[in-house]
C-alpha cells in the first residue's frame, strides 16, 4: 500500500511539474511574440514618423521647385534629382495633382527592415487658391473680394435659394457682410449687427450661455453661417434649422418650398480669393463668373465646365490618343486654359488660378504608410500650413 501511494505521489508531482513547465514554455513564448509584436510595432512607427518628416520636406518647398524645362533631357533630370530627390513630387504638387512617393526603404543597408509609402494631396487653401472659395473673402471691405456679390449670387443659384422675393438673398449677403467685416455698421436694409441679435436671441428665450454676437472676423468653421441671420430659420415647433448647410426644403413647414442643396461642399474658410482650376470640383467650377455662369448671373449656354473637367484629366477619352502632354493634365496658365477650352469667358480670369502652393492657409490631405514584417501601420491626416510649419486638423491611425 505504501509502495502504491508512494508510485500515485510521485506520479502527481511528475505531472504538476509537467503543467509548470508546459506553462512557463507557453509563456515564455507567448512574451517573445509579444516582444517581437512590440518591436515591430514600433519599427513601423518609426516608418511613418519618417513619413510624416519626408511630407513636412515636400509641402513646405514645393513652391520654389524648378519646373521642367521644354528642353529637359534624362541626363538634366539625373543632376536635378541629385540636388532634390523628391523633386518629381514637388512638381506633381505644384501643378495641383497628387502625389505618391514611395515604397521607400528607409535603411539601405537593411532593405527587410522595412518601407513607408506617402500620398500627398492638395484639398485647398494657399494665397494661389484652393479647391474651395474662402467665404472670409466674400465680403465687403478690406480684405474682401472685389467681386464678393457676384460669387455670392452664383452660390445661392446653384444652392436653388429662391429669386423672389428680391430681398431674400440680398438679406443672406449683407447679414453675412455684417457677420464677417470689422465695422459695426449695419449694411443695407436687411443687414444685421449685435443690436438684432441680442432682441431675436430675447423673443426666442435663448439662454445667456449660449448668446452670441457677430464675430466682425473670419470664421474658423463654416458651420458658423448656422448663427448667421437667413441662413437659420424657425420652425413652427421653435426647432432651429439651417438649410443651406443641410440641404432640404428651404421653408421645411411648406410642403412646396423649393428644394436647396447644401453649400458645404463649395465653401471654406481658408486661402486666398481665387479657386484652383486644377483642383476645384465641378460644383465649385458651376459658380464662377466665365465658368458656369455669364456676365448677367444666367448658367452658360456652353458646358464649359465639362470641357475644362475633361481638358485636365490625365486620362485620354476611350479610343483617343493625345499627341503630347500639353494636351491634357493640369492648366499651366491662362493661355493655356484658354488654347484648350476657347468657350471660357475671359471674366474668369479674375476669379481663378493655377499653381499650387504651401502658403498659410494651404491644406493636404496625407496618407502614410509604413510596413515590416507583415505588420502595417497608416496614418491618414489632414494637415494646414501655417507659418512654415505644419498643423494637424485631423488624425486616424489605422483607419
């Protein structure tokens, strides 16, 4: 019986120390993966910190890149690309197109220690233009756009805003005129300073912590026109709407109200007072003065905007071949937006621009992407120029 007792004993402690074994082995592997995961995670966080570093490089000094000459040879673009690597992508920058650089291996002397892929693209702002027209423009005053009424009557056309009655978008521009210059002086009839605020602000019972004022600067946002009088309305039920940042039914208690769509997509808060033509959408392109609409306001009897849409792709029409690169891509100038698309009003040419730049106010959007052993980090961000240096406005990892 003691022999027997003795063999179950021993047996049992074989079998414990078996099970601790077996789980310092598991363990033991199970932190060597975890380092291994650690380590390479932030290897390829180092990647897209590179990333970040060699996007920094390329927005900011884009701007003084030499362009290609009509006589650039292999040989000229060798030398140029000693004294600038990324000079090809500086380029694709200046003209308004996006770029990719990359997979670059980050150490030579290492080639599966890794690579990092970056995609730069221009989304607006800069004192050339962007691909939005900046609403702090469109004002009267110092600083404001000369033609401000004319893009603002395109805008509200194309938005579906209703002509009658005639004080109605007159009531949307000098109320934002007011909203937006420096002085305190109501514009026009249908204008409106802090004094109306304050009484529409009593009739409603809004509380104290949530009054407000014309801001009599720009805006940060463009959902501010929210408190701007006559781009927000009332309901019968006391619900506060704003349809022009909405879109819907202009008077959303009259079932015939016209339809209006949101002007989101058209307007900024950031650049000059110019629209790229390399980048602007065809929305965008539907209100400017030459473009879309004619002199009196009225939408052009030629699709222009199809042709200069068509004229900057990259891509040639299905079954057709372009005979050199001057027949298609980005714009490099007026003459030349006028050689390919002779139907533009020469009013455009007020109202427009070309080149690209990393000035205050320009955006990019950035996708970076670092990848080693397997494992992939990204970063999407969308970034601004300002002083230099590069702002953050948003940021995803592993989106």
């Amino acid at each position: 019986m003691k022999r027997g007792s003795a063999l179950v004993m021993a047996i049992w402690i074989i079998a414990v120390l078996s099970l601790l074994v077996l789980n310092f082995a598991t363990e033991a592997h199970l932190q060597t993966s975890v380092n291994l995961f650690m380590r390479e995670r932030i290897r390829v966080a180092h990647l897209t910190d590179a990333g970040i570093a060699i996007a920094e490089s390329v927005i900011l000094n884009f701007p003084e890149v030499q362009e290609a000459a009509d006589d650039e040879s292999e040989k000229d673009l060798e030398k140029l690309m000693e004294d600038d690597r990324w000079i090809l992508e500086k380029r694709d920058l200046k003209r308004g197109s996006k770029t990719t650089i990359g997979p670059i291996v980050v150490d030579k002397e290492n080639p599966a220690g890794g690579t990092v892929t970056i995609e730069i693209e221009s989304i607006g702002g800069g004192d050339n233009g962007g691909a939005k027209i900046n609403i702090n423009t469109l004002f009267k005053g110092e600083g404001g756009h000369p033609h401000y009424a004319e893009l603002w009557e395109g805008i509200l056309s194309w938005a579906g805003v209703p002509e009658e009655p005639p004080e109605l978008r007159e009531e949307l521009i000098e109320c934002w005129n007011d909203w937006r210059d420096s002085d305190t002086v109501k514009t026009g009839d249908n204008g409106a300073e802090a004094d109306w605020y304050e009484q529409d602000q009593e009739e409603h019972e809004v509380a104290d912590e949530q009054k407000y004022v014309p801001r009599n600067g720009e805006i940060p946002d463009i959902k501010e026109l929210a408190k701007v009088k006559g781009f927000y309305k009332y309901t019968k039920k006391e619900e506060l709407i704003s349809p022009l940042l909405v879109g819907g039914k202009w008077d959303p208690d009259d079932d015939d109200s016209p339809e209006v769509r949101s002007i989101l997509d058209i307007l900024g808060t950031m650049g000059g007072q110019k629209i790229n033509v390399n980048l602007a959408s065809r929305d965008v392109l539907s209100v400017i003065p030459g473009i879309g609409i004619d002199s009196n306001g009225d939408e052009m009897d030629e699709d222009v905007v199809g042709a200069i849409l068509e004229a900057r792709d990259t891509t040639p029409p299905e079954g057709e071949k372009f005979v050199n690169d001057d027949d298609y891509g980005p714009f490099k100038d007026w003459n030349d937006l006028l050689n390919r698309v002779p139907e533009i009003g020469n009013e455009a040419n007020e109202y427009i621009s070309f080149t690209n730049d990393s000035k205050d106010g320009a955006q990019f959007k950035l996708t970076i992407i670092g990848t080693s052993s397997g494992l992939t980090h990204s970063i999407q961000a969308i970034v601004y120029v300002k002083d230099k240096k590069l702002h953050f406005i948003r940021w995803q990892e592993d989106p």
